[in-house]
C-alpha cells in the first residue's frame, strides 16, 4: 500500500461534517436467516457447460417493459418469491439474507475487494433462475426468460427510476428515489486500463486493509444510495445489509455487471487471474480460488468460482448489448503541491464545461462507519465551491477500509478548476442525519487521505 502521508505521495480530503448516515439492519424480519455455506449435504459443484438454456439477452428494462409477456413474467416470478415459505431460501426474504450474510465484516465479505463484481455475477444469474421458475408458477423453469438491466448509466443525464418497477410485487415500500446528474457516470469506469483501479484490491483475510473496485463508490453507490429511503436511516437498496430485499436490486446489479462484460470486451478480458507484466505473476492469485454458495431455482445448493462466470455468454447463458463505443478520457495526474492539488496547465486547458470531467482519488482511506452522499467541495483561489459528488455504500459494522473514489465533476465546475493553478478538496455529507465518520455534523469531521489524483476529461 503507497504511503499516504501529507509529506510523501498523499494529500488529505478533511471531511466537514454534515449529515452521514448509518446503513442498519433489516427491517423486521423474521425468520432464521438462511446461510448457503451451511446447505444440507454437500453442495453440487458448478461445471462450465451444465447450463443448456438458450443464450438470451438482458435487456434493459425501458426496452422490456414494452413487452406485456416479459412485464407478465417478472411480476409473477417476484410474487412467487414473495408468496412461498420465507423460510425457503428462494424466497425474497432469504434472498436478502444471503446478501445480508456476505456482507457481514468477515472472512466471507464480498464487498470493497476484487471480490465484488464476480460474487454479484453469481448473485444475479441464481436470481435470474429462480424468477423464471417462479414465473410459471413454480411448476418449470422458463429458459428463455431474462432479468433486465436498470440502464441508469449517462455522462451529465440524471438516472431516472424504471416505472417497470412501481408495480406489483416488484414494488419495495422504502424507495425514495432522488437522483443527481452525473450518477450514472461510467465513462471513466470504462476507460481505466489498470486491474486494481476496476476490480479493486485483493481481499485480505482477518478485516485486513483492502481497496473497492472504482464502480463501487462510483455510480454503485449513488444508485444504491439514492434510491433507498434516507431518513430516519438509510434502508433496503440505500443500506448494504439490506439492499437485496429490493427486487430492483438485480436489474441494478444486473448493470453493474454489464458494465463489467463491457470492459472485459473492451481490454481483452483481463482479470484479476491475469498475469501482472511487472511481477510474471496474477494481479491476485486467490481471487480464482473463491469459492461461494447459491441456492437455484428447485432449491439444490451449488458452488460456484470466479472462474465460471468470466465467459458469461457461454457458461451462465445471457448475453448483452455491444458496449456503448470507446470515449477518448485524458487522463492528467495531480501533483501535491503544500497539501494542495496542482492543476498541470494541459488539464487546465481541457477542464472545459462542455466536456465530462471525473476526478479519480485512488486509496482513499474511509474510516468506519461511512454510508451516504457527499459532495466535493474544491477551493480555488481562496473561494469553496461544490464540484462534484460521490457516494459510500458500507456495512454499518464497517472497518476502516480503503476505496478508489470516482466523482463526476459538475459541468459547470470544470471552468472553475480551469482557472486555478492549484485546488484543495473536502467531502461534505448531504442529507439524512446522525453522525459522519464518527463525528458530529458541523464539528470538522476526520481527515481523509488518498495515494493519488487524476483527472480524467473526455
């Protein structure tokens, strides 16, 4: 890990407090959590191939609802999940809880490490079986049927929520949708070249430090947290513990992922699994040895690894649209200059309000607990102004961690920069209540540090 220190390759982001926002528990409920590492018997090892359903796409949902018979489908599919056992692990509360268990601070924990895009893949494919199988009613699994993916993603647009999803059973009643332009921005996402940056850092047995993927804190995050209710608390899709209980969950996931298959297609498939120029070896050797437990469609218990869900198309049998094409970003390193971030004159230059502008703040430490939405605030010239935002999407028992930190830059902001030579940046927490990163709203807040800036313009 790069030494953070003001006085070596770090700066520091203090963080005035001003709203942050605990993500609690599960509303209620209750029955035994279903946990998958505990099937009955031995679970059934996943095979490449064993899969024989039709490839199909996943669409998005604008494009589905448009279809009674796939609008048919899905809502019989989630008011089966919600009409069988809650005890059954097929059903929406025990799908939650397997999210809720896997999110839970230890040895299993698949957020905030390269572990975070292959365990939501798997998540979403069991899913996707069981909806089909509950769309007939229980009585077949439906091959052709597919979830769609909740297209949210947009340069300067503001995501709005998929109307498919006010209707029904496939309505969650702790919604309060309030999106910011910019949230779905995944230009930068797609244009990073470096594993770390994209899947994240490696998972650390024992709660070590580890580093999330930049879509996680990144449009991830903003959609999660946006669309949950936020007050008194942060809940189902706005908290980690209880974010699947939200049938809106996987068409959210389900973009997540095909941002994901649209960068493997984009930089050659590479993997945590792929080998490092610099060391001949694996970025992270154990990220293919992962091994996790679902629950399918009939009930059985399978295991499943990384390694079966890189070739999607083939193994797992969806398929997406060909990715959005390729954007020009520039990329301009920030240099520390007195605690400051020094603006090189070239990105000055480019930082323009017509086009998108991100800054990208790599190993970024969060203190515990961190959740919610939060502004940049930047000072240029000795006058603060808001920049942009970003979001935190954590566990409430949450240690501290590190995170690559994508925020979109504000049009109307990147003329701003453009007419400094040097800037420095806070995080302030918006809306909601209670404590940020421990410390009361308005009392200045922990300091934040980060290994390095870049500033990305298309």
């Amino acid at each position: 890990m790069a030494d953070s220190s003001l006085d070596r390759r770090g700066f520091v982001a203090g963080v005035l407090g001003a709203g942050g926002l605990l993500a609690l528990g599960a509303p209620g409920a209750v029955q035994a959590q279903v946990d998958p590492t505990k099937c009955t018997g031995t679970p059934k090892v996943f095979k490449p191939g064993q899969d024989t359903r039709p490839i199909a796409l996943r669409g998005t949902v604008v494009q589905l609802y448009g279809d009674p018979n796939w609008t048919a489908k899905i809502r019989a599919g989630y008011q089966w999940m919600r009409n069988i056992d809650q005890s059954d692990p097929r059903s929406l509360t025990q799908q939650g809880n397997i999210h809720k268990i896997m999110c839970a601070q230890g040895p299993r924990e698949v957020h905030q490490s390269d572990r975070f895009l292959a365990w939501h893949r798997c998540f979403v494919y069991f899913q996707e079986r069981i909806v089909a199988f509950g769309s007939t009613g229980g009585k077949s699994l439906d091959p052709t049927f597919r979830l769609a993916v909740w297209n949210w993603e947009g340069t300067n647009t503001t995501p709005t929520f998929p109307q498919a999803f006010t209707f029904g059973s496939l309505v969650d009643p702790n919604r309060q949708p309030t999106f910011s332009a910019g949230d779905g921005n995944i230009d930068a996402a797609l244009a990073t070249n470096d594993i770390f940056t994209f899947y994240g850092q490696p998972f650390v047995q024992g709660g070590g430090r580890r580093g999330s993927p930049v879509l996680e804190n990144a449009s991830h995050g903003q959609i999660h947290v946006d669309t949950g209710f936020q007050r008194p608390r942060y809940q189902d899709m706005g908290a980690l513990p209880t974010a699947a209980l939200d049938p809106v969950f996987c068409a959210h996931h389900g973009n997540i992922d095909r941002v994901w298959a649209w960068w493997q297609q984009l930089h050659g498939n590479r993997t945590p699994n792929s080998t490092n120029p610099a060391t001949g070896q694996p970025y992270d050797p154990e990220w293919i040895k992962n091994v996790w437990e679902f629950y399918d469609y009939d009930g059985s218990c399978w295991s499943i690894t990384p390694a079966d869900v890189i070739d999607y198309e083939k193994n797992l049998r969806y398929s997406y649209a060909a990715p959005p094409k390729a954007r020009a970003i520039r990329q301009f390193p920030l240099q520390l200059a007195q605690g400051a971030l020094k603006l090189p004159a070239a990105a000055a230059t480019a930082a323009t309000p017509t086009r998108s502008v991100s800054l990208l703040l790599n190993d970024v430490t969060i203190p515990a607990p961190a959740t919610g939405r939060f502004d940049l605030i930047a000072t240029v010239n000795g006058k603060s102004r808001r920049i942009g935002h970003f979001a935190l999407f954590n566990h409430p028992m949450e240690m501290s961690t590190t995170a690559s930190v994508l925020a979109h830059v504000d049009p109307e902001a990147a003329a701003v920069l453009a007419k400094g030579a040097s800037f420095r940046v806070v995080a302030e927490g918006r809306g909601g209540t209670g404590k940020l990163f421990g410390a009361a709203p308005g009392t200045g807040g922990t300091a934040l540090k980060a290994s390095s800036a870049t500033l990305l313009v298309e």
